[in-house]
C-alpha cells in the first residue's frame, strides 16, 4: 500500500511539475479605440484597459486564456446644432476567454468569446437649451444594459517574453435600452508571461 501511495504521489508531482512549464500568468496594459454600431453620429473614443490573463498550453500549437480585463470603452459623437463635445465613457470587467492557435513560434491567432459586465457609465457634453449652451455631466448606468457579450478577434506576437496583442471585439448585444447600437472595440496591449 505505501508503494502505491508513494508511486501516486510521484506521479502527481511529475504533473505539477510538467504542467508548471504549460501554465502562465500574463499581465497586461494597454488602450482602447471604441464607438457603437448602428450609430452614425457616433465616432471613436479612446480609452485604457488593464488586467490579466491565465494561461494554458494545451499542445504545441494550441493554448487557451481566460482573462479578467478592466476596460474602458464607450462613444463620442459628431457635433450638430443641438449637441456638441459629447461623450460617454462605459466601464467593464471583461472576461476574455480565448483559443490560441500559434501560426509559427510567437505569432499566434485567437478568437473566442467575452462576456462583460459593467462596472460604471458617464456621459457629458453641452446640450442646446433656449438658445444657449448648457453642460450636463451623468454619472449612473440606467438607460445602458449592464450585461454586455462579445466575440474578440485578435492576433498576438511574443518577443521573449513580452507580448504585444492587438484585438477586435465584435459587439453581439445592445448597449443601450431601447436601441440597436453594439460595442465596436480595438484593443491593444503589451503583456509580460510569467510561467509557472
């Protein structure tokens, strides 16, 4: 009995160790460029994203990653005769959870998907009133869905172990109530893989 119990134990040891080599950690901050679809008075905002990725390599070529990323997306909008430098800024924890397909070492393909959930929305810009300009600052997220999903896209390039990932989350759910507009997301960062 303590054979096997010493041999079980061995063989676990071998697979955390194998495994610790498979897994990483991968830090990572960078910027955003977003708008919403089906809007054509909306136009791009920038904005940042940071989080973290775990990772796992599964075989050679295939790995996948799920993430928890704070990211600041949102909309401007084209100046008219009632509106003028307006601007909503939305917040979201992103879960980005992604198959990786490395085309040669370093350089790989991913997509998958993201559900979001939102963490804060502001809006401001001056409005038109009786001939005047007033502006108005919101803060609160009524009128906005809170539950938000995406599909990423993306490819990313490893340079020892720095990497750089650029994405685009293609928007499956509305943003607003009542309204047809989706999240239109770019996303670029720069990450440091940690194995272990």
């Amino acid at each position: 009995m303590k054979k096997v119990l010493l041999m079980a134990v061995a063989l676990v040891a071998a697979l955390s160790v194998k495994a610790q080599g498979e897994m990483f950690l991968k830090p990572m901050v960078g910027a955003t460029m977003s708008t919403f679809t089906s809007d054509d008075n909306a136009k791009m905002k920038f904005g940042i994203v940071g989080g973290a990725e775990f990772g796992y390599q599964l075989a050679d070529p295939f790995a996948v990653t799920v993430g928890a990323l704070v990211s600041m997306q949102g909309a401007g909008a084209d100046d008219n005769s009632f509106y003028k430098d307006v601007k909503a800024t939305l917040t979201y924890l992103n879960v980005p959870i992604l198959a990786n397909y490395y085309i040669i070492p370093g350089l790989a393909v991913k997509a998958g998907i993201q559900p979001g959930f939102m963490l804060s929305a502001k809006s401001k810009g001056s409005e038109k009133i009786g001939g005047s300009w007033v502006d108005y600052d919101h803060s609160g997220t009524d009128g906005y869905k809170t539950f938000d999903l995406s599909i990423p896209l993306g490819l990313s390039y490893e340079i020892s172990d720095f990497v750089i990932d650029a994405r685009y989350n293609l928007g499956l759910t509305k943003v607003i109530d009542g309204g047809d507009s989706k999240n239109s997301v770019i996303m670029v960062t720069l990450g440091y893989k940690i194995p272990f």
